[in-house]
C-alpha cells in the first residue's frame, strides 16, 4: 500500500473513532506511520483529504445509478428501484461520520462547499441523474408520464437519507429493503 492509501485508511479510522474534529492531521499523520509535511505532499489540505475518504472510501451511488441506468427500460422497474433505494441507504449510513462531521464545523464545510463548486460536484448530483432515468421512464411508458422526475428523485433520495440519519439514533422497525419496497410503491403509485 503506498503513502497515499495509507493516509486515507489513516484518516478513515481516525473519523470513525474520533470524529471530525478528533481526526486531526497529527493524529492521522501517526496513524499512517508519516510527518504531517508528507500528509500535505499528497493533499494539499484537511478537506481534501477527507474528500478522498469520501471519494474513495465509502460506497458510492455513481455504480447504483449506472445500475438503473443500463437497466432502463427492461426488467421491473419498481425492483429496480427498491434496490436503488437499498443502495441509498447504505450509502448515507456510511457517510454520515464524515458529512455530520464537516456540517458542524463552519470553516471545514466553507472549504468543502468551496471543493465543491470547483469541481462542480455536490449531493445535488444523484437526485438530477435519478430524475433523467425517471423520465427516461416515463418516455418508455413504464411510469406515470405525470410524475414530477425531480420531485419524485428528491423524495426518493431525501426518504433514503431520512432513514440513514434516523438510525443513527434509534431501531428503526422492519428491514430497509421492505421500506424501501414500500416507498417506491407508494411513489410510482397511479
């Protein structure tokens, strides 16, 4: 493993046993086994080193979307769905360390918001993609030409992340996949 991943893992293990503002450079430069000189040899500051551990680390939604994507306009689109939703889920639980984390500290989330509109990215991005596969739907006649795509994309994603931050705080009663099941039944609902 070179110095790089070995920062990455360093600074992921440090988030999720010492939260954001215990994963200091310091502790992750000990962690990886290297000077903080050489932490910022390879991200150029905190922010972009904990992109990376977003980036590169937590599962992603881009696969899930190709997913549905490839799957557009054959098989069952509500399973497809509901297995996106699935996806979702797990995905928000997995983030949620880092994003809660940077959302409580103002200056982290300035550089991130920053990082972001640089690279024009943001979370704003799988609610658009979803919203063109809904409406590459709709053209197939195989959801409701009514729905508002970026409405439904929005709830769909919004009730994903809901459910990821509410278990963070309580047992949540019955399993992701039938809610998951249940919501996108009650989306595509005609």
């Amino acid at each position: 493993m070179g110095t790089r991943e070995r920062i990455i893992d360093a600074a992921e293990q440090s988030i999720h046993e010492h939260g954001i503002a215990g994963a200091t450079t310091k502790r992750i430069a000990q962690r990886a086994g290297c000077s903080e000189a050489l932490l910022y040899k390879h991200f150029s500051s905190k922010e972009t080193l904990f992109l990376a551990v977003l980036l590169e680390r937590m599962p992603a939604l881009a696969p899930a979307l190709a997913l549905l994507r490839d799957r557009a306009g054959q098989g069952d689109v509500a399973a497809d769905l509901t297995a996106f939703a699935v996806t979702a889920v797990d995905f928000y639980t997995s983030v949620a360390p880092v994003a809660s984390g940077m959302m409580a500290d103002p200056s982290l989330m300035a550089g991130f918001r920053a990082m972001l509109a640089e690279r024009r990215s943001g979370p704003h991005l799988p609610v658009l993609a979803l919203a063109e596969l809904l409406r590459d739907e709709q053209r197939a006649g195989r959801i409701d030409a009514g729905l508002d795509a970026v409405a439904a994309a929005s709830m769909l994603l919004g009730a994903c992340f809901h459910r990821a931050s509410m278990s963070s705080f309580v047992d949540l009663p019955g399993e992701t996949g039938e809610w998951a099941e249940t919501l996108v039944a009650t989306l595509l609902r005609r």
